[in-house]
C-alpha cells in the first residue's frame, strides 16, 4: 500500500500547545503520527484523544522512526534546545514552540544547527503570523508608516504551578524567557536592529522559587522605543500590545480577542487561530521546501535583549539554577 502523501507529525510534549497543536492539523496536508510524553498512561490517552497512531516515552525511538517527517518541540522551555538539536540531528523538519532556547548561547547553538540543514526549521511566534501584524509591518517597511513606540502587558495570576490547562505542572515557567519572549520578539521585528535593552528582573520571589516580574525598555536611536511590563502576580488578566504609529495607534487585546484603533474597536482571531497560522506556514514549509515565516536566525534580536536582562541579574544576585531553568541544561 502506498503511503499516504501528507506530512507525518511526531510531537514532543502535549500540554497546552500540544492539544492547539494536534487540533489545529484537522484540515491540513499533515497527519498525527507519534507523541511523545514523560508518563506511559497520559501519553497514550492524548494519543487516542487526538489520533496520533503511536504513543511513546522513547524520544529516541520516535526520532529514529523513517515514517515520522516533521516534529513539533512542545515539550517544558527548558528542553527545547536539546529536543531541537536532536530532532535537527535526526533529518526531521522541525517546529520549535516559544521560546527557542533560555540563553542566547542556547539559541545560537539551534540556528547554527538549522543553518546546517536541508530541513525546514521554524520557531512558533504567534504574534509574527497574527494578521493586523503582519500587515502593519509591511506599511512600515513600505515606509507608510512610522513607529513611534510599542507598549506591551502580559499580567497573570501564577502562583501556584498550573497551566493554561488547568493541569498541575512538572516544570516551572519563565517570565523572561518564555513569556517576555512573546512581546520582545514583536518589539525587534517591528522596530528592526540597533535597539538599546534596558530593564529589570525581579529577585527571587520565596513562594516560587523563581523571579515573578519583569520591565524591560528598547529604545532605537531615531527615538522609537517599546516598554514591555510582565507579572505573574496580577489577579487581572491582560495580554496585549499597543502599537503607535504617525498614522495610527493599534491596541491587539488577545484575552478580548480585539482590535482598537481610532476608528473604533472591531473582532480579531483568538489566539488559536493565529498558532493554526503557524502551524500552516510550517507545513507548507515542509511540503515545499521553502523557507518558513519564522527562523531560529530571525529570534536572535530578541534573545540577545533578553540576555542583557539576564545577565544584569545574574551580575547582582548571582548567576544560579532556577525552577524550569538550571544552568547544567544551559551548557
């Protein structure tokens, strides 16, 4: 029998973006194939919940399966870079969830790898694929429009460690590489390179274990700046960016799930939608060989400004291994 001519998924991880990720296939050129998971029972109640044929703990043998095409990295922050470089090694296209690594050293070390490859490598940055985005950024580079500053708000209640989900968490999350990632990366695309980082970390906070906030400023030297606010200890939700251009100003509420410029507010896509972006760009990517919207090289801006936060802190509290982020996955 021949084999089916759509890409074949295998997956790392099935948390929040692992259950978006195997939603949003319905429809494209791409089939479930393997997951894979830390523990034997809810891998493989993910897999019949979602189709995959293959429900597996053995990383390796999923990598070195011929039928397995492209793999999503979905697994904790921390192993992205590890997951990556493996599946990079083994011939697969792969997709790396945000962020691509938790030191520029790390991410550096993936786009030397995906520079080295044949296979399409991508990096999931939903606020690149999200539409109102995309087509501000091709005004500015038309030179439409000009950028004036970028205020972005991610603010969360996360004390205790559950996710999204609502599923008790094996692993701490990052507010500055993983959740300032999402709107750093939206400040360096819009705003180009040659940006000034300045910023602060919280210490450590005794609850958690980890540092619960973050602010962090660009500034380019035509003047256009972006300041970036971060908390994990807000009992008000917000999730947003607002752009402000000589033409116009842009508020993208993604918790609302709203667009509001001069002109009044009007509906945009929730946030799912936008990852089907992405996983759509990846695999027509794949399927065509072509380059994908976003690669490891592009999230260098973005991770060298999220070093400099991390290295002004870990000059004045002492650089440590931190709950989802220990310096021996580092090396």
């Amino acid at each position: 029998m021949a084999r089916d001519s759509r890409l074949t998924i295998g997956m790392i991880g099935h948390g929040m973006m692992g259950i978006w990720h195997s939603e949003n296939l319905a429809g494209l050129e791409a089939l479930p194939h393997t997951i894979v998971g830390r523990r034997v029972e809810p891998t493989r109640a993910f897999a019949d919940r979602f189709g995959y044929a293959r429900a597996t703990t053995d990383l390796a043998a999923m990598l070195a399966d011929p039928d397995v095409d492209a793999v999503i990295v979905a697994s904790p922050s921390e192993a992205h870079v590890a997951h990556s470089l493996a599946a990079i090694e083994a011939e697969k296209h792969v997709l790396i969830e945000i962020p691509i690594a938790m030191d520029l050293a790390g991410a550096e070390h993936v786009a030397a790898a995906a520079a080295g490859t044949d296979k399409v490598v991508a990096v999931c940055h939903p606020w690149r694929h999200r539409p109102e985005m995309v087509q501000l950024k091709a005004r500015l580079d038309a030179g439409q429009e000009t950028l004036g500053c970028l205020e972005g708000r991610f603010l969360i209640h996360r004390l205790e460690n559950i996710g999204a989900t609502g599923y008790q968490r094996s692993w701490t999350d990052n507010i500055l590489w993983h959740h300032a990632c999402h709107l750093v990366d939206l400040a360096t695309w819009l705003m180009g390179p040659d940006l000034e980082t300045t910023g602060s970390l919280a210490p450590i906070d005794p609850r958690t274990g980890t540092p619960m906030t973050t602010q962090i400023s660009l500034a380019r030297p035509d003047g256009a700046a972006a300041h970036i606010l971060l908390t994990y200890l807000s009992h008000l939700r917000q999730n947003e960016a607002t752009v402000s251009t000589d033409r116009d100003s842009y508020r993208i509420d993604i918790a609302n799930a709203a667009l509001t410029t001069k002109a009044g507010s009007t509906p945009i896509e929730p946030e799912q939608t936008v990852c089907r972006h992405v996983l759509a760009d990846f695999v027509e990517a794949c399927r065509s060989t072509t380059k994908p919207h976003v690669t490891p090289a592009d999230t260098l801006p973005a991770m060298a400004a999220l070093q400099t936060i991390q290295t002004a802190w870990d000059a004045r509290h002492g650089a440590r291994s931190l709950p989802g982020r220990t310096l021996e996955a580092l090396a």
